[in-house]
C-alpha cells in the first residue's frame, strides 16, 4: 500500500497545486494530512498565494483518499467548509505490517511521545522540519512543511510504501529514505 504524507499547507493554493501535482504523480492508495489545512497562524507568515477557499476546493475535490488529524491551526470552522474530517487528535494507522500513531505533533511529538509498543512509529508534521528519528523502542517521522518549511529544509512530503519511508520535494526529488 503506499501512503502519501504531508503537513502544514497553512492556506497556500500554490504549495497545495503543487501538492495535488505530487498525489498525481505518486498515485498513493491514501493521503495522510497531518494539519493545519487553510489558516497560515499567527507565528507565521502569509505563505506564497495564500488563498484558503482554493485550498478548500482542491481538497474537498478529493475528500474520499483523505485521512486528516487536527493541526493547532485547524478549528470547527474549518470542518463546516471541508468535506472529510479534520478534527480528530490523533489516528492509528496500520499499513505494511506497522503501527502508526498519526498527530499533528503540538501535543504528541518526539520529546512528549505517546504511550507506543516496540515498533510503533510516532507521525507527526507541526515543526515544519522533516525529521526521522530512531527513538530505540520507536521511530519518529516528520515529512516537514509543504508551504512554510523552517530551518532551511525544502518544501516537501513523505511517501510509505513496502515499509519504506521517502522524503520528496514536490517536484517527486528524493532527498532522504528510511528503510526498517
């Protein structure tokens, strides 16, 4: 099964066309949305052509490959425009034989972990920082921001196929994999 993860679009049609660029091209099963859909927050800029009613279109036009968590920036209001749930804090996924405990990450993160088993692996977007980390009982993996990247990381999202992991700029250029 193969799995396309992205956080953070934060309002911006452009980084969320470029995204449904990338969901074109990868052609996952289902898409893994980590938060913070439309509004860009009050600690970040305006990402590039913010315009959250477009984002609301692109997303809703494919509701149906959609499984989305709550980002700190996501809020009822949001819920009443798209057409699949974003409000849960977290989800569980099973995919390829593992365990994911799916979050935004301002509550659940690598330094404040859920309670995970031996091989679990915690998701989570909300630093705008691509992240893999072994945390020796788990792994930690963050597909960064695809609209407002932080610390000089590049725009990009994650795919999970055959249990390997792939971080990609939107233009599908792997700069990072992680194989268990």
């Amino acid at each position: 099964m193969k799995i396309l993860i992205a956080s953070d679009i934060h309002g911006s049609a452009y980084w969320c066309r470029r995204l449904m660029e990338a969901w074109d091209r990868e052609k996952p099963e289902r898409v893994v949305l980590l938060g913070d859909l439309l509004y860009h927050g009050p600690r970040n800029d305006l990402p590039e052509e913010y315009a959250p009613k477009q984002v609301i279109a692109m997303l809703n036009e494919r509701r149906d490959s959609i499984l989305c968590v709550r980002g700190n920036c996501d809020t009822e209001v949001d819920q009443m425009v798209l057409q699949f749930p974003i409000l849960a804090d977290y989800a569980w996924i099973a995919a390829d034989g593992r365990r994911l405990f799916v979050t935004h990450g301002h509550i659940h993160n690598a330094n404040n972990p859920p309670p995970l088993r031996e091989g679990e692996i915690l998701l989570h977007g909300h630093t705008h920082i691509p992240a893999w980390e072994d945390r020796g009982t788990f792994r930690v993996c963050n597909p960064g921001s695809v609209s407002i990247p932080k610390e000089n990381s590049p725009h990009g999202y994650m795919t999970m196929e055959n249990g390997v992991f792939t971080w990609k700029t939107p233009d599908g250029t792997v700069y990072h994999t992680e194989r268990e």
